[in-house]
C-alpha cells in the first residue's frame, strides 16, 4: 500500500509549478512584446508585462508584411512558413520511409555483411550534417540544387537513429508472425504493410513529431543553400529580421517568433498520445 504524504505531495506540485513557470514565461513575455508598438518596448524600461493594443495590427504585420514604423518593408511570415512547413514534411517523411525499408531490410533479410552494413548506418551517427556539410554544400552546388526544395531536405533525409529505433522494434516482432504470414503465401512487401507497419504506428508517430521538430528548426544548412528570399525558411527569417536593419522592430520579431512556433506545437499537442505511447509502451 502506497502511503499518501500531504507534504511531499505539496512540494512535488511546487516544483513543477516553478519548472512550468520558468519554462513559460519567456514564452509569455514574447507574446507580450508581440501586441505592443515598437516605441513601447523600446521606452519602457523594463518592458510592460501587460498585453498591449496592437496584436492584431502587429500579427499582421508579421504574417503579410508591409512598411514599418521606419519606412523599411519587412517580408510577411507566410511564404517563409509554407518553405518550412514543406521541408518539415519532406524531411520527416522522407526519414520514416527510408529508415523503414531500410530496417525492414537489415531484419529480414539475409545477405552478406549484414551485421558490417548495419554498423556502417549507425556510425553516421557521428557524421550529422554540421560535420560533412562542406562536401555537402559542394554536391548540392554542382547538382544545381540551391535555392530548391530538394537541396534544402535531400542531404536531411537519412537517419540512422530512426533506422536504429526501428530495426530494434522489428526484432521484437514474434518469429511466429513471420511464419504465418509465409505460410498464408503473404511475400516480404504484403507483410511490411499488412503486419509491420500497423504494427510500427505509434513508433512512426514518435519518430514524425521528433523528424518534423528536427526540421522545422533547421537553420544553418538552409543559411548556406538558399540565397533567394522566396525560399527562406521561417527560422532564417526571424533571424534576418533582427540582423536585417540598425533599428529593429521587435513586436514584429516577437510576433513572427509566436506565429514559427505554431505548427510545431499543433504537431505536438494533437500527435501527444501517440508521441507518448511510441516512446514508453512496451506491450507492442
């Protein structure tokens, strides 16, 4: 029997209260500086923590784009967001389809060297595209892949730790279920999509809400293989706005921060049972 402390029981709820509140208010101060003008911000010292009465125009301002209070244009959010939502989904798409097969191949499959191939996927591992991105950015060029969509996802698509979560998976699949369906006359590919996949879903769905996280942040490769502004990603966009001009309007900069982190916390919230259950059930 599980003996009930009043105390301990308080004192677990005040911490998470503090982490809570640690974690969210920076996020409550951004949307804060998001619905004030920019002399507000840069007049009031320290800044306001009450919302203000320009969100809507402000909002605006940031998802369309139009003149600032200093006469210079900024470009709208939307176009930059549509960028990354598309990389996002290529990206975490493209990852799950190929450490699928990929998996689906190493487990059920006998070919020579298999175990050496194996290992060869896991030590890029240490190879991520911050250490190889010199070579990288050289075949992209010579491929005529800039300022393209497949420049910007095609080097980000392999994961050899999907490809890792998922062989380990496979393995726990019951050996009896590989001999049913061969004796039910079901190939190799009739059951990867009729067993292995229903079966991989909650793992896929963990697997699409990291991958997708993973590229909606992207920064630094699309930094170096974009140079037109149609095909700047959001992330890239907020940090232009801030090193853009010698006056910076940060209710726009905080209203497009508010308005980046949108989709991947729509991904997040409504993938959340999913996301929680392919991380910590057992009972495949």
């Amino acid at each position: 029997m599980i003996e009930r402390r009043p105390f301990l029981q308080a004192f677990a709820h005040m911490v998470l209260l503090v982490g809570v509140t640690i974690v969210a208010f920076p996020l409550y101060l951004t949307f804060v500086a998001s619905t004030q003008s920019a002399q507000q911000i840069s007049q009031s010292i320290p800044m306001s923590l009450w919302p203000g009465s320009h969100m809507l125009e402000t909002y605006r301002l940031a998802l369309f784009g139009g003149e600032l209070s200093v006469g210079s244009h900024v470009a709208g959010a939307a176009p930059m967001m549509l960028t990354s939502l598309i990389s996002a989904l290529v990206i975490s798409i493209g990852k799950i389809v190929i450490s699928l097969l990929s998996a689906f191949a190493l487990v059920y499959f006998r070919f020579p060297f298999r175990t050496l191939v194996f290992w060869m996927i896991f030590v890029t591992l240490m190879l991520p595209v911050e250490v190889r991105i010199s070579p990288t950015y050289e075949v992209v060029s010579n491929l005529g892949m800039l300022n393209t969509y497949a420049g910007l996802t095609i080097p980000l698509i392999a994961s050899a730790t999907a490809t890792f979560l998922l062989r380990q998976f496979f393995l726990t699949v019951p050996d009896e279920l590989v001999e049913a369906a061969r004796m039910d006359g079901a190939g190799p590919m009739r059951f990867f999509k009729d067993i292995l996949l229903p079966l991989s879903a909650t793992n896929i769905s963990a697997l699409f809400v990291i991958q997708f996280i993973y590229g909606w942040n992207q920064y630094l490769w699309p930094l170096l293989v974009t140079t037109n502004e149609d095909m700047y990603p959001i992330v890239l966009g907020i940090r232009r706005l801030i090193a853009g001009e010698s006056y910076t309007e940060w209710n726009v900069v905080m209203a497009t921060a508010m308005l980046a982190m949108l989709p991947p916390a729509a991904v997040v919230i409504l993938m959340q049972k999913w996301f929680v259950k392919g991380l910590v059930d057992t009972e495949k």
